[in-house]
C-alpha cells in the first residue's frame, strides 16, 4: 500500500501531528467504493501514528481533469495549504490522487 504523506507549504513546529486529507477518483474508477476505501485506508494510517485529520478533501471526476475540475482540490490548495500554517502535511492515498505524474515520484511516501 502506497500511502503519500506530503509536507504542508508552511509547517510550524506545533503543526506536525496535523494534516489535511485528499482524495479522488476518476468516473470511471466505481468512485463511492474506492474513496471510501482511500477514506478507511487513509484515516487508519494517520490514527496510528497520531496524526489528527482536520479537514478532508474530495473530488470525483475524469481521469484526465485538471485542477479547474477538481474544485475540492483547488480549495485545498488556495484557501488551507497556501494561507495557513496550523497543519504540517497533507495525506493521500497514493500521490496518483494529487494528479499524473509520469516516470515522476514528486512527493515523499509516508510507508
């Protein structure tokens, strides 16, 4: 299991047991059951190694969308990762659920 763990743009040093979530699926993906399965499989990570979820983020939509089709995640970005400093990361379920990225691995993995 491929979870992504990504530094927040402006973590304090207090702010890093706390995170954002975000997840996506494409149409075609059966979308209730994958994101609730990313939801489960995301929220019980973050549980065991003490990481408090504050907010969570959700976007179903085509595979191929870019961020103007993504409303959940552009309000992530714009209104709770560039603007605030009280969350140190931002979870996934896997980095191919912030965008497509080929023969690129753009952010850390948490384990």
């Amino acid at each position: 299991m491929d979870h992504s763990l990504v530094p927040a743009a402006h973590p304090q040093a207090s702010s890093t047991t706390r995170a954002v979530a975000y997840f996506r699926s494409s149409l075609h993906d059966g979308h209730e059951d994958l994101i609730s399965f990313q939801q489960d499989q995301v929220r019980q990570w973050a549980h065991e190694r003490g990481i408090e979820i504050i907010k969570e983020f959700c976007d179903i939509g085509p595979a191929e969308a870019d961020s103007s089709q993504r409303p959940a995640f552009t309000e992530m970005l714009d209104e709770w990762i560039k603007p605030r400093t009280d969350f140190g990361y931002v979870l996934c379920f896997d980095a191919s659920r912030l965008g497509r990225f080929p023969g690129k691995r753009p952010f850390g993995n948490a384990g």
